[in-house]
C-alpha cells in the first residue's frame, strides 16, 4: 500500500541519484480520511520524490512484527507501532513518521533540507502540559510552522 509521487528517483544537478524519501504515516482504520488527506497533501505538494506507506497495525500483526495486545493507554493503533519505522525503512537513510492528522502545506522538502547525519534522530519539540486524561502526544494542529524545532537525540 506503499504510494509514490511518479518519480521512483530524482537525478540531482551533480548528476547524484537521490532516492525518495521515505515517510511513514501512521494508520488507524478509525482515521482512514485523516489519513488520505494527510498523504494527499504531502503528494501535492512536494517537489522531491517521496515514498509514503502506512504503517498498519493488522499487517504487521500478520507479518509477526507486533504481539502485544493493546491497552487503554494507547489512543490509536500506531501508538507503538510507529518505532518500527527505522525496520521498515530497511534501516537504510533517513526515514520520517508522521501521525495520520496532520496537514501539509508546503513542500516536505523543506524538512528534509533540516536533516543533520551528525544526529541519529530528528524529532519535533512542543511546549504542551497535556490536561488530566489527555495524552501528550503532538498534534499537528496544536502547531504553528514558527514552533517547529528541530532536536537531534544521540
């Protein structure tokens, strides 16, 4: 169920071959439009060439990749699954994950263009005390593009 945006690869002006880069969305069948819009927006807009798959529970589950049973901590269905994405990009360049509601707009080149190999992980930093029985989880619509800031984890 992996979606691509036409060009499997990108020849640089160095005469480089850039591979996609590969986003990973996290898939719930609860949030299937949340999802689609998602993907939609960021195939709309980019200008470089991306690899997007879901990341969906019940495949991975078939696969033998998950066993654990959910619990009433877990607010979707990729609430674990999303730290397989570093197997599932075949550990293979830098990879993103991204929850299903989020909205794009503008070009995730953007984004990529703040990727540093001096760091092993890349994530975003929010200010957000969640309220009793909220988790804390980001939400894109809880951000503004000023407070995006990137923090590399070694």
């Amino acid at each position: 169920m992996t979606s691509a945006n036409g060009n499997a690869s990108q020849v640089t002006n160095n005469g480089d071959v850039r591979k996609p880069f590969k986003i990973f969305i996290g898939y719930d069948p609860r949030e299937d439009q949340a999802y689609e819009v998602c993907r939609h927006s960021i195939l709309k807009r980019t200008s470089i060439p991306v690899e997007i798959t879901p990341i969906v529970q019940s495949d991975l589950r078939a696969k033998g990749l998950i066993w654990r049973s959910r619990d009433q901590f877990e607010s979707t269905e990729f609430s674990f699954t999303r730290f397989l994405t570093p197997y599932l990009a075949n550990y293979d360049g830098w990879a993103m994950f991204v929850d299903c509601d989020f909205l794009y707009l503008a070009d995730i080149k953007e984004l990529t263009e703040l990727i540093n190999d001096k760091y092993a992980v890349m994530c975003v930093h929010h200010d957000y005390s969640p309220k009793e029985n909220e988790n804390g989880w980001c939400c894109a619509d809880s951000l503004s593009q000023e407070e995006l800031v990137f923090h590399g984890v070694v």
